[in-house]
C-alpha cells in the first residue's frame, strides 16, 4: 500500500477516508506496528500520523493499550450534527458559483451512488453517500469549508456506526438527489431546507440505545477504487 512518498498526512487522511467509509469502527484498536508493516513505514511515521488524528478529534490513547478510533457520546453526536447544519446550510445561503456549473457534477456523484446501491460494495456505498456533503462544499467553490466538512462527516460517520443508524442508503441518495433538483431549479432557498431535513433524517436515526461494540483492527485500509476518494486537506 506503502509509496515513496507515503507521509503521516496521507496516513492519517486514509484513515479519515475508512471511517467515512465505516470500514473502521468506533472502538477499533490501532496497532503502531500493524500500521506500519501495512503501510510500510516506520512506527515513528505512524505515531506522527496517529497523534494528527488525536488533534483532529478521531483517535484517542488508552492507558497502556495503545490506539483506538474514538468512540462518540450521543452529545458529541449532536454537536457534529449542530456543527454541519450551521455550516451545511451557510454554504447554500452564499453559493460561491453558478449553479449551472455546479449541479452536473453532483449529478455525477448521485449516478455513483445509485450503482453503488445497486452493487454490493458496502464500504463505497458508505464513502459516496458521505462524501456527496463535501463534494457539495467544493462545487460551491469553498475548499477550506470542505476540509472541516469532511472531518465533521467521518465524526457523524461515526456515530452512525456506533449507534447502528437506521437511515436506509436509497433514502439517502434520493434525498441527496431532491437537494440537486432543487439547485438544478435555481431555488437554493429549497435546495436549503431539503438540505437541513436531510441532516435531521440521518440524525434522528441514530438508535442510541443499540451501541456497537467492536474492537479489532481490520483489513480495512485499503484504498478505495472508482470513487473521488477526499484530497488531503
């Protein structure tokens, strides 16, 4: 999986990339040297790339047993929820681009997300329907934004995992397409309020009293294929 030029800031956003992709659970050990044989480089370079997630909220250190994805309280749940309504929903109040330009590409997207439904590659499934919030940040034209979105998506993304959501994927994507529609009609007024009511759905699915209870490191870091896998921020 290891390149030449394989940097903690890679790691790390692969491992950002699994958890949107709920290929990493919440709870799920880290080992420094299953990381770096899988990777393959250093314990230092992992250590580097794990202490990055721990500043950006994803993994923690447990006395004496090493890494683990974090595992999200139903008020840090609320909080991220909160957090990409406010921004979400800014970025249709001040769309930064014709929406001409924008509505194909998320056109694109949804057409992935309807043959990942359709397929059963769970993990792209997953990675589509979660990235289509940060493909909308980019397609406004707020790359800055989309970097904070992707990180708040994985945190919900979380969530989702831990508290077994019972949002169905094709409910997803075709509020996702309701929201493109409403773009596509110039009303980004619309386009807003579907937006927040799709958030709202996926929150309330959230069954906080059936947690997940997972702790094992999987084969779960390999690159995804035929998707718009996230740039590192």
């Amino acid at each position: 999986m290891s390149t030449p030029t394989t940097s903690q800031t890679q790691i790390a956003q692969q491992v950002v990339e699994s958890i949107l992709a709920q290929k990493l659970a919440p709870g799920e050990r880290l080992g420094e040297q299953e990381l770096a044989d899988l990777f393959g480089v250093s314990r230092t370079l992992v250590r580097e790339a794990l202490m990055q997630l721990q500043a950006r909220g994803f993994v923690e250190v447990r006395p004496r047993k090493g890494w683990y994805v974090v595992e999200p309280t139903v008020e840090d749940a609320r909080d991220a929820f909160s957090a990409r309504r406010i921004i979400e929903s800014g970025i249709l109040a001040d769309a930064g681009r014709p929406l001409q330009s924008v509505t194909p590409r998320l056109r694109a997207h949804i057409a992935e997300e309807q043959l990942a439904i359709e397929g059963a590659d769970a993990a792209t499934r997953a990675f589509l329907l979660a990235d289509f919030h940060v493909c909308l940040a980019e397609s406004m034209g707020h790359r800055s934004l989309s970097d904070i979105l992707r990180d708040l998506t994985a945190r919900t993304t979380l969530a989702a995992s831990l508290y077994q959501s019972r949002h169905e994927a094709s409910q997803s994507c075709a509020e996702h397409e309701s929201i493109v529609e409403a773009l596509e009609a110039g009303d980004t007024a619309l386009a807003r309020e579907r937006l927040l009511a799709h958030i709202g759905h996926v929150e309330a699915a959230l069954n906080p009293g059936q947690p997940l209870v997972r702790d094992r490191l999987r084969d779960s870091l390999t690159p995804l294929t035929g998707t718009r896998l996230a740039a590192p921020g």
